[in-house]
C-alpha cells in the first residue's frame, strides 16, 4: 500500500510511521510527504531517506478552493492508498475530505471528542482534566470529528504545564499512529454508521 503523508512542522509522527513501516516490513510504504510551510523540518528529515518530498505552499494560494486542488493534484501524483495527516495544520475543504474519506486519517493531541481544535493541552489543564490523551481518527469535513479508531490515555501529573504534557502525550502517539495505521493497510479497520469497526473482532 501507498501511504502519503501531510505535515506544517517537526513531522515526529510522520518519522515514527516511516521507522514502523520499514523495521517491520509491512506491506506498506511513505511513498510522498507533503507540506504546505516550505520550512517544514520534517521535508529534509523525509528528503534525506529518499522519500519524494515537496511543499505546496498555502501562502501562493490566497484562495482554500485553489490550494485544496493544488494540494489534491500533489497528493494523487503518488497515487495514495491512504493519505495520513501529522500535524498537519491548515483546514481541508468538505470536496477535499470527500476526494479521500475512508483513507484520509488525522491524529488530534486530545481524546475525543473532549478538545477540538488548537491549545488541547492548555485547556485540558484549565478544565482540571485528570487524563489526557491523543486520537486517531477518520477525517471527516467537521474538523476533528471523524469516526475514532484508537485512543490513547496518560495521567495529567502535579505540576504538569503545557509542555510537559504535550511531550507525554506525543510519546504516546508516535505508538498508536503506526498501530491504527498499520490496521488501515492490513484492511482491519471498517466504518459502520460513523463508528469505527476492527474487521477482526479484536
Ligand atoms: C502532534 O501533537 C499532533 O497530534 C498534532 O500536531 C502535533 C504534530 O507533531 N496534530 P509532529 O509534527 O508530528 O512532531
């Protein structure tokens, strides 16, 4: 399977899929990253390992429909089976998400569907949360409420601030991103009524 991934910045997630996909050979290879901020550090990170890495850059396209299609066209050069978003961080259109439902995922530093949008660990830590965590979902055009697929928990701890939580959570996701999409490409994960369903039973 043909995996491309979107990235703004760091793109730590995208290099735990990448490490993942070849240590374990699974049938599945990052076959494009793609960023829409030319100073994208995960872009040489992915250059560096072979992998086609380009930008399309949201600040050439003054209208989203324009860099939408742009972004699209770029995406369907490497004829993506699944298409996987890693902090990426510029709104997708509604025909954008429809051109890739059902292979468009996003990882979202929240457990859903508590803390949409930015500033997760901040307002977590304003509401007094006792855990927090990181979602894996299918992208749908509401941002940040498609179909769930895997969650992961850890314990808010005294004297948490902002970073310390978000290191402890992005931990966390570097594992379950690799898992829930390892699931996409071995063909175990199916949408039944807006739910995700483990084809295996597990
Ligand atoms: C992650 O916390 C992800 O959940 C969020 O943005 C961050 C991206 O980090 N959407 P990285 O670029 O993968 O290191």
């Amino acid at each position: 399977k043909r995996i491309v991934i979107l990235i703004s910045g760091r793109g730590s997630n995208m290099e735990a899929l990448h490490q993942r996909c070849t240590e374990q050979g699974w049938p599945a290879q990052v076959v494009a990253v793609i960023a829409n901020r030319p100073q994208a550090g995960g872009l040489a990170w992915a250059a560096e390992r072979g992998i086609a890495a380009t930008c399309v850059d949201h600040r050439a396209y003054p209208q989203r429909e324009a860099f939408d299609a742009a972004l699209a066209a770029a995406i369907d050069a490497h004829a993506p089976d699944l298409v996987v978003l890693a902090g990426f961080m510029r709104v997708l259109g509604a025909d954008f998400v429809r051109r890739y439902e059902g292979r468009l995922l996003n990882i979202h530093p929240s457990l859903l569907p508590a803390f949409p949008g930015l500033h997760t660990h901040r307002r977590a830590l304003e509401a007094g949360c006792k855990a927090v965590g990181a979602t894996v979902h299918f992208v749908t055009p509401e941002l940040d409420h498609g179909p769930i697929v895997m969650q992961s928990v850890v314990p808010v701890l005294p004297g948490d601030d902002e970073q310390k939580l978000a290191a402890r959570v992005l931990a966390t996701e570097h594992v379950i991103y690799p898992l829930a999409v390892r699931w996409f490409v071995e063909g175990k994960l199916r949408v039944e009524n807006g739910l995700v369903i483990q084809a295996d039973g597990a």
